[in-house]
C-alpha cells in the first residue's frame, strides 16, 4: 500500500501532467491558426507525451494499491501572442512542473517510499530533457526575430518530430 499523504501528491501530479496535454492542445491550436504545420506535429508529440506522463502516474499508483482520482482539469490559457511568447511559456510552464515533480519526489522521501523514488527518478530525468528540447527552440526562435523565412525553416525542422512511445520507470 502507498502512504496515502504520497498518494495524494501523485493525484495532484496527475492532474497537472493532464493539464500539461490540455494546454499544449491549445497551443496546438494557436499554430493550427497560424498555419504552421511543424509546430502543430511538435504540439501533437507534446500532447502525446504529457499524456504518457499521466497515464505513467495512473497505472503506478493503480499498481501499488493506491487510489487514482481524477480531477477537474482547468480551462488552458496560452500566454502570449508570438510563436516566440507562446515558447517562453511553454518553458515557464515546463520549469513549474519540474518544481512539482521535485516536491513529489521530497514526498516520497519525507515517507521514506524507495519504490516511488525509484520511479520519480525517471520522470526527473525527463524534465532535463524536457526543459532542453523547449529552450533549444526558444533560442532558435530568438535567433529568428522578425524573419519570416527563417521561421518557415523552422516549422520544417520541427514537423520531423516524432512520438516514441516512453518506456517509464
Ligand atoms: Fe509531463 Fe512536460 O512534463
């Protein structure tokens, strides 16, 4: 059985990685609107994986006897009206949930919980990751400022992104 104070840390954790796949939905959205298909295939990859994160959380307390609650997920609002303000969101955006899965992971310690260190360890991980992919577009889209064409070769660069399934834990 799973503390229920740590229990309570990955249902809140859960709902924000669905959170995560909402917001990026609408982000999808924001360039769906812009007509620039490379970042909606990026969006799609990030609302494929934010997704993974949560089931990733779903099935580990479903595995460890705990109980999964699903929560209200909040109206996404996308800050900023550029490719490159809607990118520094993202990264603002990816820098808080690093801090949330850090104080997961402070949880698990405080409860002395090996198994789901264990586990967090890979989602810590993943954040590096996560924060590196985001600010190596958001330096690229600095670099760009005003040109066009620029960002066009941008958009082509970024529809090579694809969703490789992760294998969590
Ligand atoms: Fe699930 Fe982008 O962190």
């Amino acid at each position: 059985m799973i503390n229920e104070k740590l229990e309570e840390a990955f249902n809140d954790q859960i709902n924000k990685e669905l959170y995560s796949e909402y917001l990026y939905y609408a982000m999808k959205v924001y360039f769906q609107e812009l007509n620039l298909q490379g970042f909606v295939n990026w969006f799609d990859v990030q609302v494929q994986e934010e997704r993974a994160h949560a089931v990733g959380m779903i099935d580990y307390l479903n595995e460890r006897g705990g109980k999964v609650d699903l929560r209200a997920i909040e109206k996404p609002v996308v800050e900023g009206s550029t490719p490159l303000e809607v990118f520094e969101h993202v990264l603002r955006h990816e820098e808080y949930v690093t801090s949330r899965i850090n104080h997961l992971a402070d949880v698990a310690e405080e409860v002395r919980d090996r198994a789901a260190l264990n586990l967090l360890d890979w989602y810590i991980k993943e954040q590096v990751e996560e924060e590196a992919t985001v600010g190596s577009v958001l330096a690229t889209l600095r670099l760009i400022g005003e040109d066009k064409k620029a960002l066009l070769l941008l958009d082509k660069d970024l529809a090579t992104r694809t969703f490789v399934a992760p294998v969590i834990g």
